[in-house]
C-alpha cells in the first residue's frame, strides 16, 4: 500500500467518523498498524530465505521462551516454499531440543533427544503452568497467530483488497505489536503484571516487551535492531502459518491461465455453435 | 422429464438395455433433446453453475472428512493437519470453504434472477418452493459446516444460534438443551453437527433432482416472461445450452480460484484461526457474509423471540412469493414500476448484509429496522398493490416478436435437434 493511498484512507475515516461522535472516539481506539510491504505479498510473491532463518532465530532465542509453535515440524524447516535449510541442518536444530516421549519398555516417561519429524515443543507442560508465570494470561501458540490477528479494513479499503490481494493484516499487526511499547498515556492506570501497547486491543499486554536491539546477533549482516527482529520473527510466522503458500501461488498461476484459455475456447466454441440461431445468444 | 426423446438405441445391447431400463433415454431427453428458450441470457446459467458447486463441495467434502477428527480435543489441529501435512491438503480446505462461499453467490443470483423475470409463477410455483428448500438447506448445512473447524467464531456462533431456540415459549431451554446434547454446546454438539453436515447436502442433491424435474415438467421462463410458442423458439439443451453453461461455469471457476489461490482467509474470519475458548467470548460475534441479511434482521428486533420470529420468516415468506406478487405479466422487462422496486429490494438486501457486519448499536441499528421493515413490506404491501396498480408495456406475442422488437432479425428455423448423433 502506497503512502498515498494511506493519506487517502486517513482522510476518508476522518471523514466518514467526525460526525458519529462518541462511537468515534472508540472507533479511533483501535490504531491501524502501518502496512508494510513483504516480499511474499501478491501473485508471484516469495518468501524471503534469509529472512525466515533470522526470523527463526529470533522465536528460538526470545519468543520461545514462553510461546509454542507446536503445529510446525522441524522437518518443515528443510521443505521447498520455507526457510531452506537443508535435511542435515534441520535434523541438527531438532537435536537441540528434548522431546517428551514413552512410556518405554519399563512403563516410563522418558526425554530423548528431538528428531525431523517432531514438532516444536510448548514452554510449558500445561496452561496453567503458563497462566501461574505469565500473570495470569496464557502466551497464545504462535503456529497460526499470523492468521489468527486482523484489524478492520473498512470501507472501501475491504474491496480493493480484494483486486490488490492485500491480505498481510495479521502480519502487520505482529510487527506493530512487537514495535508498539510505549509509556502509558497520562492518567493510564495499568494493571499490576501489565505494559502499555498502542496495538493491542486495549493496550494492557502481560507480555513484557520482547525484543530490545543487540538482542539477537545476526550472522549475515542484517541490522540488529527491533525493527528488523520484528520484522524478521512476523516473516518467519507467516510462513509458519502458512507452509504451502509459495506452492499455492505458483499453482494458482498455473490454474488461472488453464481456466482463462479453457473460457476462451468454449467462447468462440459457443458463438460458433450459436451461430446458426439468430436473437439472443 | 421424458417425451422429448429422439434417442434411438442403436446397438442390439443398447436395445436389449433400454426395453430394461429406459435410463439413457431418460438421459438423453433431459440434457440432450431438452427444449430451451433461444433467449435465454447468461443469467440462466446459475443453475447450472449451482450444480457444479454441488459436486465440487461433495467431493472436496468427502476426501477432507477422511482426515478430519470430530472431537473438542483434535478438530482444530485435525485441520491445521490437513493444511500442512495431508497433500494438497490445503487445496482441498481452501476449496471447500471458499466454495461454499461461491455456492451461496450463486445461489443469490440465481434467486435474483429469479424474481427479476418472475420466474415463480403460474406454473412454477413448486419449483419455486423447492428452491426456496434448498436455500434453507444450504443455510443448515454451511453454518453446521462452519461449526467443525472448532475455532472460536465456530464455537460461539454455534453458542449464539442455537440459544435462539431457547426464545421459545415454555418448551425453549429443553429444545436447546436436546440440540446441544448436554447443557452447554460440547462435544455432543460438534459430533452431531458434523453427522448432519454429511448427511444434508444429499438431501440437497435429492430436493435438487426434484428441482430440475419440475423444471423439465414446466420448462424454462425466459427474458420475456412469455412460453415459446413453437419449436422454433426452443433450442435443443445440446449443444446450445450445454456450451453456454459450461463458458460460464468457467468463468465461474475463476472467481472462485481467484479467492482459493490468492485470498483464501479473505472471505473467512480471523478470529477463527484461535482455538474455541468457552471462557473467552469474541469482541465481535459475526456470521459469515453470506448469513449477514438474515443477521441483521434477527438483531433488528428488539425482542429475543421477535428476532427470532423475523429471522424465520425472512425465509418462509419466499414461499409465498408467487402468491403475494399479483401480476400477470412475468418478466420486469415490462413491468416499469415493478422493475425499480426490484433493485431497490436488491440494495435493501445489501444493506442488511453490510448492517449484519456492523456492531449492534446507534445509527447501525435503526437503519437495521428501517431496511427490515421494507424487506417484508416489498413482500406484503409492494408485490401486492404494484401488480394491481402497475400499468405493464405492451407485452410481444411470442418469443420471436420480442426479438424482432429489439431490431434483431429473425432468421432460418431453429436448427433441428442434434439428438440422434451420440
Ligand atoms: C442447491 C442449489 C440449487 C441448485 C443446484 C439449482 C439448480 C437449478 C438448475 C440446474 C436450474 C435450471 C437452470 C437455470 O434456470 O438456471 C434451476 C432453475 C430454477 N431454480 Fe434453482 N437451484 C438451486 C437453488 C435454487 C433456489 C435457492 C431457488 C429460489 C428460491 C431456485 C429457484 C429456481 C427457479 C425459479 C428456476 C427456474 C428458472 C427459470 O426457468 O426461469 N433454485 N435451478
């Protein structure tokens, strides 16, 4: 989205909301994150490997801590369309990690070491192990948090979106989350355990602030700063949340001009056939 | 459905099948010899569009529930599963959502058309009737469809829909609580919803060969209202209609990869991507687009039953249709009031369904009373008076004159059928 196609939707909410008064004012509550543009975006759009390993690296060394990603396997990390590890280093990042696993011959419970085709295991054992040290909240898995998080587009916004194919709402949040510390208004009273977040919904979060720069060193160059890790660990997400959707697109290509050459034949193929038959056709 | 059949077996073992059972024949009159009105615009090709999405939900159906789990514990990951690790998973995920969606585009043109050439009268009304039983049908199986995935908007719009029962007089908690299976919508309710999903869109295949035989039985209306007058105002279904509905059912299917490939969560709602949560209630419980209209006008009312009551009969009232409108002449082409009042109903009708989207509160619910309120007058008052007072255009005598009106020549005879080549 362009930055005057932004104005423009600013200027149209000012517009359509002055005069409505009080429900306006908790219309405007909800902040709109920033659009940003991603490289997967659009009809031909990929994701960006570089980026999704960053983006790895900084869920496995921050967010995991207290989040899971239980619906992705790490064989995932080694197959086409994600991060593009290979096999051997895939299998190397799920030996890092203890799996729960049994019971054996002797009837227990044991820990082994992870494997390619187990999934990323939760922090925690049960919620409300994560509920008595997250001040009562329970860190939300973030396998589909990508999918899982919108904000209202409104009008007309909500059918252009439609031919632009802007569906990235949920990402752009993530990174206005992640970005969107800030001190507390004056005369914001926040509960106990609780920050001060523009984005999220009535701003006390019991997430502490994640990220701080330096926080997570990068190998390849990339700036080390709250930005870039926040955009790196929403980039990572989306693709979590969608595994297949570099082979949809591409499939989805390929089904759009069969369907458009296939309409074309049967085009002329009915005027030819109408043809004899004068009137409407 | 029979007596246009100009099919001639053939073969001695074709013969021998048919004096057995007459079925390729049956065939043939019905979707070979078939006469169609030559007329017949582009909007007669949902039906047949209707049909496609039939088949396409049942198959893509019938391969997702190999995979699926139906139980509180395993439905939502039973998805995610078959998004991510059963082949082509999300395709077939993607396409039946997104289908259903397009099932129900469909089938509003369709129903437009419908009412825009009055093709529910005299002698269609029970072909009518059973489609107004389909619509109710797909209304069933798409919302106990969309309770399956088992994310939190599944969760609490089955929780909203089926408390509305509990609006009933004296016997309306004891039907809710038959409904969910225990006293709170658990797993009871997602197993029997699931059972039912499976079953009803059968149902709907068999209301819609009782559909089509009433249609065969009366035949088609066309643009102009008036019945073809001889063979040569008719075509045979094959070729003419069968190219033209599968040019469109293409068309069609462009639409619908269009949201599968690029927007496939666009139609859908975020909210259910988190797993159901009977502690947490959603900020906005909001049905999916196609239900908004009837959304709306249940939340118009300012009573729980009267909702209720109005949700029902926004429905049922479809029925009445052919006797509620009291005009003679069918199509709008020459109904000049009638035709005005026709879109004003189809903007109504969207702006219920923008309504249904929108919080419950100030300016959003009064406009919601205004547009309920002309919903069933265009029903009860409008139909009525307009078919009495409307004076309609100068009807053609037959099909060809129309065409000859419209400054198109009428040209050689229809051509003859097509139906002894097979
Ligand atoms: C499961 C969904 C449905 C299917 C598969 C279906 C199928 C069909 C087919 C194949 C035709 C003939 C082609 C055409 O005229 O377009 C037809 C005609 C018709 N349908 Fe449906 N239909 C469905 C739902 C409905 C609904 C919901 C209504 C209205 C309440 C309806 C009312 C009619 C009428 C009045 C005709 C005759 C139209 C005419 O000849 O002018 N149908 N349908």
């Amino acid at each position: 989205m362009s930055p005057s196609r932004h104005i423009l939707a600013a200027a149209l909410a000012v517009a359509l909301t002055a005069p409505l008064g009080p429900s306006a004012a908790i219309a405007a509550e909800a902040i709109a994150p920033p659009a940003l543009s991603w490289s997967w975006s659009g009809p031909f759009g990929k994701f960006d490997r570089a980026q999704l390993q960053r983006g790895l690296r900084v869920y496995r060394e921050v967010c995991q801590n207290c989040h899971g990603l239980t619906l992705v396997s790490f064989r995932n990390l080694a197959e086409p369309g994600g991060p593009g590890f290979t096999t051997a280093q895939a299998a190397a990042i799920a030996k890092e990690y203890k799996i729960k696993d049994g019971p054996n011959d002797q009837g227990e419970m044991f820990e082994r070491d992870g494997r390619l085709a187990d999934r990323f295991p939760a922090p925690w054992p049960n919620e409300n192990a994560a509920r008595a040290q997250h001040n009562g909240t329970v860190p939300p898995d973030l396998s589909v948090i990508a999918k899982a998080r919108t904000y209202e587009r409104g009008f007309p916004w909500f059918l252009i979106d439609i031919f632009t194919q802007y569906q990235e709402q949920g990402v752009d949040y993530l990174v206005a989350l992640l970005k969107g510390y800030t001190d507390p208004p004056q005369g914001v009273e926040l509960p106990p355990g609780t920050s001060y977040n523009t984005y999220f919904p009535g701003h006390a979060i019991s997430m502490p602030p994640p990220l701080q720069d330096e926080l997570v060193p990068y190998t390849d160059g990339a700036p080390q700063t709250i930005d870039q890790y926040a955009k790196d660990v929403a980039a990572f997400l989306a693709w979590a949340a969608e595994p297949h959707m570099e082979a949809r697109k591409r499939i989805g290509f390929q089904v759009m001009i069969f369907l458009i050459v296939f309409a074309g034949l049967l085009y002329f193929t009915k005027k030819k056939v109408w043809a004899d038959v004068h009137g409407h056709a | 459905m029979s007596g246009h059949s100009t099919y001639q077996p053939q073969s001695r073992f074709m013969q021998w099948f048919e004096r057995r059972l007459p079925i390729v024949s049956f065939m043939h009159a019905s979707f070979v010899a078939y006469p169609t009105p030559r007329n017949l615009n582009y909007w007669w090709t949902f039906g047949g569009i209707l049909s496609l999405m039939l088949a396409i939900q049942i198959v893509t159906g019938i391969v997702l529930a190999m995979h699926y789990t139906p139980h509180v514990d395993h439905a939502f990951v039973s998805v995610e599963t078959i998004m991510r690790d059963v082949n082509y998973g999300w395709l077939l995920r993607y396409l039946h959502a997104n289908g259903a969606s397009m099932f129900f585009l469909a089938a509003y043109i369709h129903m437009f058309r419908g009412m825009y050439y009055g093709s529910y009268k005299d002698p269609r009304e029970v072909l009518w009737i059973l489609g107004v039983i389909l619509l109710f049908l797909m209304i069933a199986t798409g919302f106990m469809g969309y309770v399956l995935p088992w994310g939190q908007m599944s969760f609490w719009a089955a929780k909203v829909i089926t408390s509305l029962f509990g609006a009933i007089p004296v016997v309306g908690d004891s039907i809710v609580t038959w409904l969910w299976g225990g006293y709170s919508v658990g797993n009871p309710t997602l197993n029997r919803f699931y059972s039912l999903h499976y079953l009803l869109p059968f149902v709907i295949a068999g209301v819609v060969i009782l559909h089509v035989w009433a249609l065969h039985e009366v035949g088609q209306n066309n643009p102009t209202g008036v019945e073809p007058k001889s063979d040569k105002e008719t075509v045979p279904f094959t070729p003419y209609a069968t190219v033209k509905d599968s040019f469109l059912m293409v068309v069609f299917l462009i639409l619908l990869a269009w949201f599968v490939f690029y927007l496939p969560n666009y139609l859908g709602h975020a909210d259910n991507y988190i797993p159901a949560n009977p502690l947490v209630t959603p900020a906005h419980i909001v049905p999916e687009w196609y239900y908004l209209p009837f959304y709306a006008i249940l939340r118009a009312i300012p009573s729980k039953l009267g909702g209720v009551i109005a949700l029902g009969a926004s429905i049922v009232i479809l029925a009445f249709l052919p006797w509620l409108d009291t005009s003679r002449v069918r199509s709008a082409a020459y109904r000049p009031l009638y035709r005005q009042f026709f879109w004003i109903f189809v903007l109504v009708c969207i702006g219920l369904g923008w309504l249904g989207a929108k919080p419950a509160e100030g300016g959003y619910v009064i406009a919601a009373r205004f547009l309920t309120a002309w919903y069933f007058l265009h029903f009860l008052v409008i139909l009525p008076i307009l078919g009495l007072i409307e004076k309609p255009k100068p009807l053609p005598n037959s099909i060809s004159e129309a065409v000859l009106r419209e400054g198109v020549p009428i040209g050689a005879p229809a051509p003859a059928p097509s139906g002894t080549k097979h």
